[in-house]
C-alpha cells in the first residue's frame, strides 16, 4: 500500500502544559505508543512549550483526519492520567485547541 508523509501541528489551549520537559518526554513517549498501535510510522516528533509538530507517514486509504482526532484524544487522555494537575488546563474536556494543522509532504 501506497503512504503519504503528513506533517500534523496542534497546540494546547494553555502553554503551561508543554513548558516542562518532562512533560514533554511524556507527551512524546505517549504518540510513540498510540503511533505503535495505530499503525502511524512516526517520522519526527517535535514538542515545544506551544505546540506540536509530528511529521508521519500513513497509508493513503486511512483517513487522516480521524487519525488526528483519535491521537489528540488518546494524547489528552494519558496526558491527565499521568498528570492529574493538569485538569486545571482542560477547556472543553481537553488539553489541547480544537483544530490542527495538516499538510503532505
């Protein structure tokens, strides 16, 4: 099967999240593993204090979209297990902005 290489940005609604660099190691360990069950190839995984940048490769028949939704979910759910403080940072039931940006490389 033909893949695509993607390069996927988002942010949290709150900096704070992402200024720690052990949150920042836990947030990277934590796309590595949804990557791994997800069938995403993990191409570079970049975590700054506000934003993300993943740069991937997925088979072209798999919509991206819902890939995206689906790792920004689990990311925010292993984010608050891990880090119960941080529900103070969640707005409307999550860590990070609705939107995304996605682009083929």
């Amino acid at each position: 099967m033909k893949k695509s290489l993607y390069l996927l940005e988002f942010g949290p609604h709150i900096e704070q999240v992402l200024e720690q660099i052990s949150v920042q190691e836990k947030l990277e360990t934590i796309i590595q593993s949804y990557a791994q069950a997800s069938g995403l190839e993990i191409d570079s995984c970049d975590i700054l204090f506000d934003y993300v940048a993943i740069t991937f490769y997925l088979h072209t028949s798999s919509d991206v979209d819902v890939v995206i939704v689906d790792l920004k979910k689990y990311a925010n759910d292993e984010l608050l297990k891990q880090i119960s403080e941080f529900k103070k940072f969640v707005i409307n039931e999550s860590l990070w902005e609705p939107g995304y940006n996605i682009e083929i490389l």
